[in-house]
C-alpha cells in the first residue's frame, strides 16, 4: 500500500508539473512542455486521441457537475489505452518522460492500477540499463541517484551512489592569458580568464544540435590595457567574479568526426576608462623660437565607463567527446616574420581546457 501511494504521488507531481508549465487540461502536454508523443509511431492511429477525447470529456462531466457520467469510460477507450501502454512497453527506447506521460493520463482515467506494475518495471529497467552500460560523471550520478529514490528504487540506489563516490567531477574548466606589449607605440595589454561549471547541451524544440554552453558556472577575469599618443595616456581597466548565465555568455560545437570549436567564453563586460592628460612639455630655454603654448590645449582629463567583450576560443580534435582536454598557445605574430621582437613588440597567447561532456542532462530534465 505504500508503495502505491509513493507511485501515484510521484505521477500527481508529474501532472501538476504539467499543470504549472502552461498545459491546459483536457489537453495535456509532455514534461518537457513539447507536443505530446505521437503514439501512432509507437501503436495503432489515434490511440491517444481516443484517450484525450476521454479524458476531455470526463473533466467536462466534472466541471459542469454531471455526476451520472463522472468515472464511466466508454469500452473502446480502455481497450485504446490497453494498445497504448503496450506500445509504450514494446518500445525499447521509451523515456522515462513517456512512461510517466502514460502513468498520469492512466491516473486521471482510473485505469493506473491496472498498469501500475508493468509501467514502473518499465521505468525501472530505463534507469538499470543507464547504470549498467554507461559511464558517468559524480553530477550525472547524482541526478540518476535523485531520480532513483524519487521513484524507490532501492536496490538501485546503492549501485549508483558506489559509482559516485568513484566517479570524476563533470565540472569543466578553461583559462585563457593573454600579453602584447609594443615599446614603440607605447601600448600593453594583459587580459587572464579562468571559467569552471557545468556544461549543457543546447537544444532547440528537444532536438540536439551539438552546441554546449556553461549552463551553471562562473568565471573570474581580469582586463588591463594602456595606450598613449602625444595628449593622452589612456587605461582601461576591469576584474572580477561574474556568473555565465547560459548560451549568450559563450557556446562551442562539437561534430561527430571528433572535431571541435568555438567560442566557449564570449562575454561582455563593464570597463573603467581613464584618459588622463599628458603634461605640456616646458619650453626649451635655449630656443628662442619655441612655442610656449600647450600642444594639448583643450584635452581634458576625464574617467568614465563602456562597454568591452572578453573570449576564449578552442579548437582541436577528440577521440573522446565526453572529456575533451587541449592547449592552445601562440607566441608573437607570424605575420611579422623573425623581426617581431627586434620591433620591440611581445605577445603571447595560453588557452587550457578540461571540458567534461554531459550529455545526460537533456534525458532527464
């Protein structure tokens, strides 16, 4: 009896799940907000048309009160729902968003008890073959361990959190240093990175497109950069710890020949700006034709805030898409040829990453 109370809670939490996500019942949608499954890919034409139009009628009955009809199903719509759970059963790549799609339609007809069972073996399966035949990260663990006690699947909970306490982090991490120098134009610049989180697979309505983002991370930066002329000398300058709030903040591609890229950080940042004036030289003494007057007349000091936009970039090729590790480093500008340095210029350019793939998220979310 507990066990069944556990069950039909976790579906009355399922369905007022899609209660609050903008479904509106007799219509309702799956978990993930998307259209419902078509069932006709799975079973016979209009299986769960006939179960919706049931289930359409029956709140129908309770809300204008018609209490003769309430609880009665017409026999073509149980034998409909019969031939849709055993589709939803036969298929061997059910999720556990479809299993528990049914299990709710089931309770609002009254018919969950009759499958109860075989839906929840169903379920149960899905999670041992996860845990079974594929390897995964301390966070994915965590979630399927999550899900494992939502459901009471307690011989299953031992199992995963013993890989857990085994298993590497999912967190990801990249750093980026950046330096150039030029002694002749009187500029530097020095810009360092650091972004660790969790990444995630972007998808567009369910489907995956091969972009990853920091879903949850944060990144600590630190921008420095001087310029001078013959009035100015002008510094910006910014730092900080900052969250990455999803795609915008950076995202790379990762295609199935192993080949990778893109623009894992691409942020905009506030900047502090000084233009600071640069003193009238004094007039040379023993020039009687020198201009006493300030060059930089009208050129004022003044300190003020924009806008500026920090990235890493990576780039490479993986045997292993799920843990991707690689460097980049570039050391002068071979545009420049061998007199780069004797020009009295330096630069150089150090990207690391260590980027776990988890692309478990999108099953069980």
């Amino acid at each position: 009896m507990q066990k069944r109370v556990q069950v039909v809670s976790i579906i009355c939490f399922v369905s007022m799940a899609l209660l609050f996500a903008g479904c509106n019942i007799p219509l309702p949608s799956s978990p993930d907000g998307s259209t419902p499954p078509d069932s006709s890919a799975n079973g016979p034409p209009g299986l769960e048309d006939a179960v919706r139009d049931a289930l359409g009628n029956a709140a129908e009955d309770q809300l204008v009160g018609d209490e003769e009809n309430q609880g009665e199903l017409p026999q073509d719509v149980i034998v409909a729902a019969e031939e849709w759970v055993n589709s939803v059963l036969d298929n061997p790549d059910a999720t556990p968003q479809e299993i528990l799609y049914v299990l709710g339609i089931l309770q609002k007809l009254g018919l969950e008890k009759d499958y109860e069972k075989q839906l929840m073996d169903k379920l149960k399966g899905y999670f041992e073959d996860k845990i079974n035949n594929h390897e995964y990260c301390k966070e994915e663990l965590a979630k399927i361990l999550g899900e494992c006690q939502s459901f009471g699947f307690k011989d299953l909970e031992k199992i995963v959190s013993d890989k857990a306490k085994k298993s590497a982090s999912c967190e990801s991490k990249v750093t980026r240093t950046y330096h150039y120098e030029s002694k002749e134009f009187g500029s530097k610049t020095d810009l360092t990175i650091s972004a660790r989180g969790v990444l995630r697979e972007m998808s567009l309505m369910g489907m995956s497109n091969g972009e990853f983002y920091f879903d949850s991370g944060a990144i600590d930066w630190e921008y420095a950069d001087e310029t001078k002329d013959s009035c100015l000398v002008i510094r910006k300058i910014g730092g900080g710890s900052e969250n990455l709030t999803g795609y915008r903040d950076g995202s790379f591609g990762v295609s199935s020949d192993g080949s990778y890229g893109g623009f894992i950080i691409s942020k905009d940042v506030m900047l502090k700006v000084e233009e600071i004036k640069v003193p009238a030289p004094a007039p040379n003494p023993d020039d009687p034709f020198a201009d006493p007057g300030d060059p930089c007349e009208g050129v004022q000091t003044r300190i003020y805030e924009e806008q500026g936009h920090i990235e890493v970039q990576i780039r490479g090729n993986s045997p292993d898409l799920r843990h991707i590790v690689g460097k980049m480093v570039e050391q002068g500008d071979p545009s420049l040829g061998s007199d780069f340095s004797e020009m009295g210029v330096t630069k150089s350019d150090v990207t690391e990453w260590d980027l776990q793939i988890n692309y478990l998220s999108k099953e069980l979310s």
